[in-house]
C-alpha cells in the first residue's frame, strides 16, 4: 500500500528531533511525502483513498519515526493498522 519514503523522508528521518521547531518541520514533511504515496499507491489501483486513511496513516509514520523506528519500520506498523482501522485486503 504504501510506497517506501526515500530521498527527502529518509533524510529527515536521520535528523535529531530535539527542537521542538526542527521535529514539527519533520514530522510535516514526513507526513506530506507519506500522503504522496498514499494517494499514488491507491490511484495506481485505481481505487479512492478511504476518508481519514492518509492523514491516520501518515501521521502514525511521523510518531514512529519520533519513537526512533526506522522508515520501513514505521511504513509496516501503521500500514497494518490502517488495513484494520479501514478494513482493507492487502
């Protein structure tokens, strides 16, 4: 479902999320890239993005990778809950 986060999502994983400034910035930026894939991976499908999907989703990425998962740790994580919450098939 979703697509790997490279590039841009990968380095703002490895910046310090100290600063409450620097760690707001990332978790956006991490969010708008994930919402990215989300939409594309689902238009790919050509299926409509269920409402609240990616903003659940992306979010749950965002707080993952502030716990210090990794960026395909956090892609599993919350693509699993988003397939309960939303009751999706993989």
């Amino acid at each position: 479902m979703l697509l790997p986060l490279v590039g841009s999502a990968l380095l703002l994983a490895a910046l310090p999320g100290r600063a409450q400034g620097l760690s707001n910035m990332r978790d956006q930026l991490i969010i708008h890239y994930c919402t990215l894939a989300v939409n594309a991976d689902f238009a790919k499908a050509g299926k409509p993005v269920p409402a609240g999907l990616a903003k659940d989703t992306c979010t749950c990425v965002a707080q993952q990778v502030n716990s210090r998962a990794t960026i395909p740790q956090a892609e599993t994580i919350c693509k699993q809950q988003a397939m309960g919450k939303y009751n999706l098939n993989p």
